[in-house]
C-alpha cells in the first residue's frame, strides 16, 4: 500500500464524500489537523458528520448504496459486483453502514488500494479486470492531484467551481491540465474540425469500455452495430450510454447485478426481439419492472438465475415476468401483503415457482385449485390461513399440506367431524389451531380415539356437538373432563373401568349427562367425595343399564350419607366402616341399621348422635357387633330403660359413655347404677338423687361415675351407715353444698368419714345432728373442725386436756344444753374460760377434775351454777389478779368440790359461805399489797378471809419465798400458838395497835424459830371493841419481835389448817 501525503489523503476525502475539489479554507483546516497529530480516522469521521457530507448521503444508506456512492463519487461508475460484494461486506464487517466510524474506515481502506499503483497484471485476475483497475487508479491519482492544485495552488473557496472542474478530469493525464485550465479561467483554443468516420462503428466484447466511448466519441449517426456476446458490466454501461447511436444490439445477456437499472432501461429497448437473457438474481424492483416492459425482447425462457417476487410487482408484472421464466430459474415469492391479482398470477405459473413465503390464505375464496397450488410451492412452517368460507375441496388440500401452516396459523371459523384422521386432529388441534379460531367439532360417529384427541385439545374447541357415547375406559381422566365441559348435553357414557378422575368429572358435569345415561358397571369407593356420590345415585344412573358396585372401605359420613340417599341405585357394598352418627343424618342412620347390602355387623361411633339416631342403634342393636359402639355416647332422661340398656349392652369397653341424669327417673338410674350398667359409664353429669331410693350398692355405683363435685344427694330419710360410707367414698364427686336432708353422725362414723361429711360437700341447709357417745379424741376433733355445718351435738363426753381451745369452743358451741360432761383437768385457762361460757350446756355434776379459773371470769350467774356443775370431789382453782378482790362464793356447798384460791397477791377479801376451801400463798406478796403499813385503819391492804367452812392455808417451800434465808419443810404439819384479846373501845385502831399487841400477847415465852428451820405460826384474835377485830396470822422470822413485815392475813372462819406444800 502506498502512503499518501496529508494534501492528497485530505483530497480524496473531498472527492469520495462530496465528488468536488477541496476548498481552500476546509482544505487547510483539515491538513492542519493531520500536521497537528490527529489520525486519518477521527478526520474521516469528523468529515463524514459534516452537514454538506450529510445533505449529500442519505440517513438510511444500506452498505452496498454507500459503496455505491462512493465508487459514483471517484471513479464515476457503478461498481462492478465483484467489487460491490466485497467491499459491502467489508463495510458490514466494519460495523455497517449505518456506523460512522465503519464507513470512515472503508473510505480509507479503498483510497489506500486506489493509490497503490498496480504494475504487473496478478495471475488471478483477467485482463479486462486488471484494464479497469489501472483506469480506476489512474483516475484517481489524477483526481487528488487537480484536487490539491485547486485548494493549495489556486486557493479558490469557489464550490461550484470546484464541481465542474473536477468532472474533467479522466484517467488521462492532459485532464488535468483542462481542469486546472477551467479553474483560473483560461479559455482553450477549439480543436480543428475532423470530419468523423463515415463507417458505423462495429462493436464486439473485444472492444473495452475505453474502446467503445473512443469509438462512438467521433460517430455521431445511429447505426452502430452492437454484439453483445460476452460483454462485461463496463463494456455493457459504456454502449448504454451511446444506446442513441446504436441501431442492431444482439446476443444481449443481462446479469441484473452486475448493471445499473439505467444501463437495463437503455439497451433492451435496441436489443432485438426474443433473443435478450436475464439473469434476475439480485435484481431490484426497478430492474425487473424494466425488463416486464420490454418483455418481447426477452427470449424464451430467457430469464434465469435467482428470480424474487414481492409485493412490488404487479400482478400483471408478475404474469409477464414469469412467463419469460426459464424452468431452471430460482423463483421465490414473498407474497406479504400482495393481492389477489398479484397471487393468482403465482397460481398460473406455480410449475415455474420453487417457494413461497409469508403466505396468507383467504378461503373465502372457494377456488380449491388456487389453494392447493400455493400451498404446493410454501415454505413449510410460514403458511397463515383464514378458514372461515372453507369448502371441502380446500379442506383436502389443507390437510395434505399441514406441514407448511405457522404454529397457531389458521384463524377464522373451522370445523372437524369423524372424517378426520388421527393425525390431522393432532396437528390441527395442537398446534396449527390459533387460539382465536372459531373451531366447531361435530363428534357424530367420532371413536374414542378421535374424541380422546378432541379432549385432549379441548382449549381450541369453541363448540362440541352431538357427543353423544362416551366410553370411559378409552379416554384419559384429562379427555373426559374436557369433553364433557363442552358436551352440549344428553351425553350417555360408560362407566366401566372409569378412574376416580374420571368419576369425579361425571359428577361435576352432570347436568350434561342424559337421565339414565350413566351405564355399564360404575364402581364406587372412598376416592369419590360425597358430592359425586350424590351426582353419580341419582338420576343419570340407569336403573336397568348400570351395575353398580360400592367398596365402603375408608368412607366418611358425607360419603355414606350419600350412599344412603341413592341407596336404591346401588346392586353391592362391602366394607362398610363404622358409622360415625355425628356425621349422618337420622335418616341415613336408620338406612343403614336397616340395610341387607352389607351383612357383616355393624360398628358405630355414637359420638354426637342425636336421640333419634340412639333410638335407631338401640331398636336394631341386632345389627351392632359385640362391644361396636364406641366414641362419646351420651344417655339422658329422654332414653327409656330398654334404650339404655341396650346401648350399654353393646358399648366398648373404649366407648366414653356419659350420663346426663338431669331429671332421670328412679328406674332409668338404677339401671344405670347396676353393677353390669355402671361398668359401660365413664362419666354421669346432674346427678342428683334421694339416697333413700336406692341400695347403698347402686348409689355407690352412681356416685362412682359421677363427675367430680357435681353430684346432688339429698338425705330424705337418715341415711344408714352403709349410705354414711358411701357419701364419704365418693364425697369428691359431690358438688359443694350438695348434701342436703338429714344426717345423723355417730360413733359408728371413722374420724375422716366424719371429717368428710361435715366438710364443704355438705350443704349448710343440711340438718346434721352428731350422737357424740363413745366417740374418740379423733373423732371429736373431727366434729369440731367441720362445725360449721353441725346443727345440734348430743351425749359429749370428753377431756379438756385431750383437745385443743378451738375444739372445745366448737364442741361446746352446737351442744345441747344440760348434756355434755367434760373431764377438765389438764385443761387451758381459755378452756375454762370457754367451760364458764358454756356452763348452760353442762350436765349437773357434769364438769369433773381440776377446773382452774380466773376470778375476773366467775359473775353471779356463773358462781350460782358452778356448784350444780361440779362434779362432787371434783376441784376448782380460782386465780385472782394484782389488784386488791372481793372473792365471793355463796352458791358452793361445804363438801360438795375441793375450792382451791390463788390470790396471787394484793390484800384481797375472800367470803367462802361454807365452803371448804383451799388458799395458796406463794409469798408475802401474793397475800399483802404495797401498801401495807402500821398506819392502816382496815384490813383492806392484808389477805382476808371469812366463811362458816374450812380453810387450808398452803404455804409455799420455796426459800426466800417469805425472808432472807426463811423456808418451811414440806409436808410438816404447823402447830400454831394462838392467844386472844377482848378489845375495849377504839383499842386497836390501827394495824399497829395490833402488832403491838401481839408482841405484848407472846412477850411471856421466845418466839423462837431458827433461820432454816420449822418458821413458827401465831394467831391473834381480837373480840370487842369500836376498832379492828378479827383473827390475824403473823409468820416470824429471824427476827425475835413480830412486826407489820411478819403479818400474813386476817381471817374469820370456823376451822383453819396450815400445811407447807412445794408449788
């Protein structure tokens, strides 16, 4: 390749793009650009985007008319169609034309070749080729040179100039000389006159394209002879263009390719008639309407090659043409929107036609043999057909032709009977049907098969008629529902050997089905909803014409209440499951205790069933097999003896029965309660009943099963101990307060029985007596703690020391009065306390034992009935407080108890009556108060005691209890001195006087006594007077004078005892 300078390489742009000369201003910009380092590329590029380039190329330019233009634009000649192929796909391989940086690339790509010089002729390319390129590449250089000259030497910025200057320039080199002459304007001498040749000239294929404008440039007359044998594209352009000075063109052969249209458009009309061959492949539209012109100068069968219709040509254009037609030609058609004139002329000549494209059939047209002779040349697979106006004739065609028809091809109305093949349904339906094709399909006479591909397809059926058998066996569960969703009713069909799809699509399209139209041998199971049990028993199954079969095995209660709504149309059922009464009817229920289809007993579910259904079980019980009832069966007042009884009598041992026995009759709950019954019940709900109605057996029984705390029993009558027992057994499933009526709790009553009976179960309505005779400590705790609920307590007996406060306060509390004997000893001071209470509720004598109370507790009342209450030889321990008291006990008789007195200190005054007594000191302070002084007028600070009976002063052992050191022995007895004054008037005012006295009184002897020895006990008795009187006892100590400190008390009593005790 040769390497073109910047001024020539920006000239042949300007010549290729624009077919001009450069001007001077662009001229240099662009060279500038190159000098500057930008590439031969981006100015190309640059250039092509330029408005005049673009002004001068159209948008749309495919890659050949660009190659076109560019070979117009510098070599002034079409390309030859070797030349337009390769650089076209050049370009295409560029990125095509429509890509401004692949057209830039070719246009350098070809100005390099042009400016390479060819010196030697290569081997593989002819002599009038290699003649062309050496013109071609002189033309060029010529070209870019007048192109350089015209921009750099003349400076001229004239366009038009530039234009017509350059179209002098040949490929001889004086053109240049004749355009650079015509650019500054200098006029050339007129050649001299030559007087042209007088010969026409004769010319032949040896002539070039040079030679024959040499030839004909003198000639100036039309009667030029012209063999055209063997003529190349050049040769035949270069006589097209002196075609006015030709009179006889023979042996004519036009390769449409390789010509221009105009070069075709000059030279047939000189060519002499019928000798002219085409060669129409590739041609274009024009061309070929050219040659339809000047058909009678085409030979016969004249034309040849790859001949290509389309909507273009005329149906006239296409008569002609075709007509012309050699049989070897390659004829296609592509009849996209071509009309009827334009097809029928295809139809004329289809022996002449090798394809057919974009084939759209009418057949509303009936003329069958237009149909089939295009359909006979289609393509396969591009035939589109509207059917609607189908006559049978096309039909026949069409089919034969299935092949050639686009998927989902044929639109329009379409209708198939049994006349069809198998495989032309198959392709019809499945895929040359469009969606939208109105398709009609009448089954009459149509087999399984047919029909199993009319199910199968059904989406592209719009109408089924005249379905009138059905044979399921031979159809598929998909055929069968699509045939029937569009069976237009009055369909009889076959059952036998039918699936369970299949059925079920039976059922559902029922209404399409003739009444007894279902025959043959309808087999039915589990697999069948009740819905299609229902659909399949009624009507639509022959009575006469179907046998029908039932395997139960596995039905639910929707099935067979299903079944036993068309029962009628049933011949055999085995396998019948347990019937589960919640899910069946009472009607159905009844049918199927009363059936003689399945003989086998029967197994039922009672869970929810109704008192019809439980009457119906009941009456035919036969039927049920040994212990068949199972689930919830619920018995209540509504079901008589005999029901029950015979319910039970079939009920497993799993079954979970329950008794309502709200308001159930005497009679209905001793069947329930008896020992065979009572074993079938799981649970008995209301249960209320008199105890008195039944055997301790049976209400034992009863409330075993009862549910927990909601049973009612009502003591109408005292209940025995046997009914005792069994209230207490079972007293969880009583209700709370559900014990009503009377009871009578004795010893015979365990301590938990009674514990039980008297607790929340019972109710407070109740009258409850306890007979506590005999009873233990347990048992009478037992009583105490559910007092509550005791209304009356007889023969109480007891010791307080056994029990504890609250019990005896209980006890106490609901005892009759005058009744209960108590053995008090042992006991607390809030038991006594509760005794004194209760004192009404004592028997006489009734209180035995030590009773050790507070004096603050003993009122009048009380100290009256103590003496009635105390059990004679019994005790009572009376407690007084700090304070100073006045003891009184008028109502207890001397003799009748053992009265023991505590003072517990504070000077008080104790009138025994004549009550034996026995008074406890523990100290000095439990007899004398803090106050206790010579000085005092009255006793009222000393311990003083009157009463006609018996006193016994208990004096503690206790050391220091009565001095430093001072203790008595125990168990001595005191032998006391005694002395006795008669007072005059005031003589002994205070109790001063008195000890005075006293020591006066024992002045005569010692007074004795040692410290730790037996302590020495004096009396001193006062008579008269207007002052203190009265016995008073001193203690000594270690101290030979008595003094206030040695006085113990005063005393008025008849008998009076000392004895030392330890306490």
């Amino acid at each position: 390749m040769a390497t073109m300078t910047n001024d020539l390489a920006i000239a042949g742009l300007y010549i290729s793009l624009l077919q001009r000369a450069p001007e001077a201003d662009g001229f240099s910009f662009w060279v500038q650009a190159l000098n500057n380092g930008s590439s031969r590329e981006a100015v190309a590029q640059s250039m092509l985007g330029a408005p005049e380039v673009l002004g001068a190329q159209a948008s749309t330019q495919t890659s050949a008319q660009f190659v076109t233009q560019f070979y117009t634009n510098m070599l002034g000649r079409a390309p030859d169609a070797s030349g337009l192929a390769f650089w076209s796909s050049v370009l295409e391989n560029l990125g095509g034309a429509a890509n401004v940086g692949a057209r830039a690339a070719l246009v350098l790509q070809i100005t390099d070749v042009l400016a390479t010089p060819l010196s030697t002729q290569p081997a593989d390319v002819s002599s009038q080729d290699y003649q062309r390129s050496v013109a071609d590449r002189a033309l060029f250089a010529n070209k870019v040179e007048f192109g350089v000259f015209f921009a750099s030497q003349l400076k001229s910025n004239d366009m038009a100039l530039a234009k017509s200057a350059l179209a002098l320039v040949t490929s001889d080199p004086a053109s240049i000389q004749a355009a650079s002459n015509l650019a500054q304007g200098i006029v050339e001498p007129e050649p001299p006159v030559v007087t042209p040749p007088i010969t026409p000239p004769v010319i032949t294929a040896a002539d070039t394209a040079v030679d024959i404008a040499r030839k004909f440039a003198p000639y100036s007359g039309n009667a030029a002879t012209v063999d055209a044998a063997g003529m190349a594209a050049d040769q035949l352009e270069a006589v097209g263009n002196v075609v006015n000075k030709i009179g006889s063109l023979s042996n004519l052969t036009l390769v449409l390719a390789d010509v221009t249209d105009a070069t075709v458009s000059a030279l047939l009309p000189k060519a002499l008639a019928d000798s002219v061959a085409i060669n129409a492949t590739a041609a274009t539209a024009a061309a070929l309407s050219i040659v339809s012109a000047n058909l009678a100068k085409i030979a016969i069968d004249g034309i040849t090659g790859d001949l290509a219709f389309t909507r273009e040509q005329s149906g006239f254009m296409t008569t002609t043409l075709l007509n012309k037609t050699s049989m070897t030609a390659n004829v296609t058609a592509d009849v996209s929107g071509m009309d009827r004139s334009q097809l029928s002329s295809l139809s004329w000549f289809i022996d002449k036609v090798d394809s057919i494209t974009n084939l759209k059939l009418e057949l509303a047209n009936p003329d069958h043999r237009f149909t089939y002779n295009l359909l006979s040349k289609a393509v396969p697979g591009t035939v589109e057909i509207n059917a609607t106006g189908r006559v049978n004739e096309q039909l026949f065609v069409i089919l034969n032709n299935l092949d050639k028809i686009v998927t989902n091809g044929i639109t329009g109305d379409w209708s198939m009977t049994n006349s069809f093949q198998i495989e032309h349904l198959v392709t019809l339906l499945s895929e040359k049907l469009d969606l939208s094709a109105n398709v009609t399909v009448d089954a009459t006479g149509m087999d399984m098969t047919q029909l199993e591909v009319v199910g199968l397809h059904i989406a592209k059926v719009d109408t089924l008629t005249n379905l009138r058998q059905l044979d399921l066996q031979l159809l598929s569960d998909t055929a069968t529902e699509n045939l029937l969703s569009k069976s237009p009713g009055n369909t009889y069909v076959d059952t036998t050997g039918a699936s369970a799809d299949e059925l079920s699509s039976l059922a559902t399209h029922i209404d399409k089905i003739a009444d007894s139209g279902i025959t043959g041998t309808l087999t039915l199971n589990s697999t069948q909803t009740a819905e299609v049990l229902t659909a399949l028993l009624g009507g639509k199954t022959g009575d006469a014409t179907a046998s029908v079969t039932v395997d139960a095995s596995g039905m639910n209660m929707a099935q067979l209440e299903a079944l036993a709504g068309g029962n009628s149309k049933i011949d055999s059922l085995v396998n019948l499951p347990p019937l589960e009464l919640a899910g069946l009817s009472e009607t159905a229920t009844l049918y199927w205790m009363t059936q003689t289809l399945a003989t086998a007993p029967l197994a039922i579910v009672a869970t929810g069933a109704t008192n019809g259904q439980l009457s119906s079980v009941s009456f035919y019980n036969n039927r049920v097999m040994a212990d068949g009832i199972t689930g919830d069966l619920v018995l209540n007042r509504s079901h008589i003896e005999a029901m029950i009884s015979n319910l039970l009598s079939k009920a497993s041992a799993a079954a979970n029965v329950t008794v309502n026995a709200s308001a159930m009759s005497v009679d209905q709950l001793n069947l329930v309660g008896s020992t065979a019954a009572i074993a079938k019940v799981d649970s008995i709900t209301n249960l209320q009943f008199a105890i008195s109605a039944f055997s301790s057996a049976t209400a034992s029984n009863l409330l075993s099963k009862a549910a927990m705390g909601t049973a009612l029993v009502h003591a109408d009558s005292q209940p025995t101990g046997d009914q005792l027992t069994v209230l207490s057994t079972h007293i969880g499933n009583i209700a709370t307060n559900g014990i009503t009526g009377s009871l009578s709790l004795t010893n015979d009553q365990s301590a938990s029985d009674l514990t039980i009976l008297l607790g929340d179960k019972t109710s407070a309505a109740a009258a409850v007596t306890i007979n506590a005779s005999s009873m233990t400590v347990d048992k009478l705790i037992a009583v105490g703690g559910g007092i509550a609920k005791v209304d009356a307590i007889t023969s109480l007996n007891f010791r307080l020391q056994d029990v504890a406060d609250n019990t005896t306060s209980a006890l106490l509390s609901k005892s009759q009065a005058n009744t209960v004997r108590i053995d008090v000893n042992g006991g607390s001071t809030a038991e006594a306390t509760t005794v004194l209470g209760n004192l009404g509720k004592i028997a006489n004598g009734g209180l035995s034992g030590l009773l050790e109370v507070s004096y603050a507790n003993l009122d009048a009342g009380i100290n009256t009935m103590l003496s009635s209450k105390i059990a004679q030889f019994s005790s009572l321990e009376v407690t007084g407080t700090a304070g100073r008291e006045i003891m009184s006990f008028p109502g207890l008789t001397t003799g009748s108890i053992n009265l023991r007195i505590n003072p517990a200190g504070g000077g008080d005054l104790i009138n025994l009556g004549n009550s034996s007594a026995t008074i406890l000191i523990a100290d000095r302070d439990t007899v004398r108060s803090g106050n206790l002084s010579v000085n005092n007028t009255t006793t009222e600070n000393l311990l003083h005691v009157e009463g006609t009976g018996f006193l016994n002063l208990h004096f503690s052992t206790q050391a220091n209890a009565f001095g430093d050191g001072l203790a008595f022995q125990h168990g001595a007895v005191s032998n006391y001195d005694s002395n006795k004054v008669t007072a005059v008037g005031n003589q002994f005012s205070t109790l001063g006087d008195v000890v005075a006295s006293a020591n006066a009184a024992y002045l005569s002897g010692p007074l004795g006594g040692s410290t730790n020895q037996t302590p020495v006990l004096y009396t001193f008795e006062i008579e008269g007077g207007d002052g203190l009187n009265g016995k008073f006892l001193f203690l000594n100590d270690n101290d030979t004078i008595l003094t206030i400190d040695d006085m113990i008390m005063s005393y008025a009593v008849s008998n009076l005892a000392i004895s030392f005790v330890t306490f």
